[in-house]
C-alpha cells in the first residue's frame, strides 16, 4: 500500500494539492479564519500529481500503513475588510520574493486581492 | 514598440461594458473589474511582475512584454494571487485566470474585446509612445481654451 506523508514543518497550507487531486481525495476548507487541509492516509491512484505541485516539496509517498493527516492554518484577515485571506505560511513564502523584485516590503501586504485591486484603483483616480 | 491595454480613468462611466465584454471571451469569467471609484483594472502585464517570481511551476511565463498565463501548468496554488500588487489576477474554482489581451483575438487581427466595446474611450489599445502624445495634445488643447476637454 501506498502511503502518503505529509512533512507538517514544510506545508504551507496552499491550495496546490487540494487543487490538483482530480479524485479530491485531498480537502480544502477555509471556515471563518481557520484553513482545513484533510490528507488520506494513502492512495491508490497511479498518480503523482500533488507530490509534483507541491511548492515547498512537503509531500512524499512511503509504503507501510500510514493514518489519515489533517493540518489546520490559521488564516490572516484582511486590514481593510476583515476577509481572511491567506494563510501567515504562505504569506511567508511569498513576501519575500516579493520584497526582493520590489526592493522592499510592499504596504499592500495586509491587504486581500480584492482591496488590492480597490486601493490601486482608488490611487489611479487620484493620479489625475 | 508594444501595444498594450491602456487605462483612462477619468473616462470611465462604470458602465461595465468591459466586464461583460470581456466575459463573453473568457467563457463567462471577465478578467477585468469595474471597480467603485469608477476605474476598469486589469493586468499590468508588469516588468517587474512579482507573480513570475512566485510562480514555481512555469506557469506564468513572460513573453514580448507580456505575463502569459499557461493553465495547464497551472496548480491552483493561490501564491500569484497573493503576489500580485493589484489584485488582477482571480481564482475560478482550481486554476488562475487573468487578462491575456484577448491573445485569441489578436491571432486575428482584432483588438482586445474591452477595448473594442468600452463605449467611453475608456480602454485604449496602443504604444505608450502614441497614448501620451494624444493626453499631451488634449492637455494642451485645454489649456489654450481654458476648458477642461475629455477628447478621445
């Protein structure tokens, strides 16, 4: 039997797996601030596509018997409209490859997506 | 010099057109937003972009100025989303989407449908070179008649 294993440390808690798990043997549910990743203890698929997109490398098939995982993330809210949003691991992932293109913390960071694209629309409107 | 998709706010009459536009080509999901403070945002198809940077799978790929999207490499990770300083790129479900200039309509020789149908002259498609040389001629044109113009 295949197992699956999951390194806690390395998960971000993005959405990849969940995304890419065509037989959605691996769940994703965001309820309020609180992100629920559910893995199976293993899979029988002839497939490899969560270990594959995985960014961090967090998974890994080993054999044996192993337990059903689920890992929990605590989700950061937006500043602006309260929306949570992301995941602190993954902004952590993220900030700084942005920091590095941008040279700098971005302000927006605290911001989701949609206040993002309120607030730049607000500052072109501005611009003129 | 490029063409791209360039944004006059001030000319815009939140009439959504470029979102409805916009959605018919996308198979019902518009890759441009009408936002309340009356301007159409889409993406910048920045330089610089900050998505690239995130994107481990190659699925965000830049090309004669442009950041193209390859869905089938993409995982749904949300990271780019996360990246991204406007906001411009959504999430449908299990894949990213964002504005990839109509590229099937340009194969053909037309232009980006937002900018064939905003009604206001909103949405322009053209070089940077030829856009500010057409506001520095309506900047002008205002300040010799000391009205405010909105030409197109």
């Amino acid at each position: 039997m295949r197992t699956l294993e999951v390194a806690r440390e390395k998960c971000i808690g993005c959405r990849a797996c969940s995304s890419v798990c065509a037989p959605l043997y691996i769940s994703l549910t965001d309820v309020g601030n609180r992100r629920t990743i559910a893995f199976p203890a293993s899979c029988e698929e002839d497939c490899d596509l969560c270990l594959k997109a995985c960014p961090t490398g967090a998974i890994a098939f080993g054999a044996g018997s192993g337990k059903p995982l689920t890992l929990e993330f605590e989700l950061i809210s937006c500043s602006k409209c309260g929306k949570p949003f992301a995941t602190g691991e993954e902004m952590a992932f993220v900030l700084p490859k942005v920091s590095k293109v941008l040279g700098g913390e971005p302000d927006w960071k605290v911001l989701c997506p949609e206040c993002r694209r309120e607030e730049s629309a607000i500052r072109l409107k501005g611009e003129i | 010099m490029g063409y791209e998709v360039l944004i006059r706010p001030e000319r815009c009459i939140s009439c959504f057109a470029c979102e409805v536009a916009c959605a018919r080509e996308h198979d019902g999901l518009s890759n441009v937003w009408v936002l309340p403070a009356g301007v159409p945002m889409l993406c910048r198809q920045c330089q610089n972009a900050t998505c690239l940077e995130v994107c481990y799978t190659g699925a965000l790929e830049q090309r004669d100025g442009e950041v193209i999207l390859h869905k089938d490499k993409c995982t749904g990770c949300e990271l780019c989303l996360l990246a991204c300083p406007f906001g411009a790129i959504g999430l449908d479900g299990k894949r990213a989407y964002k504005c990839d200039l109509c590229s099937h309509r340009r194969r053909e020789g037309l232009m980006p449908a937002c900018v064939l149908t905003c009604p206001a002259g909103a949405i322009s498609y053209s070089c940077v070179a030829d856009f500010s040389h057409r506001k520095r001629g309506i900047a002008g044109l205002s300040w010799a008649t000391g009205h405010e113009r909105r030409g197109r």
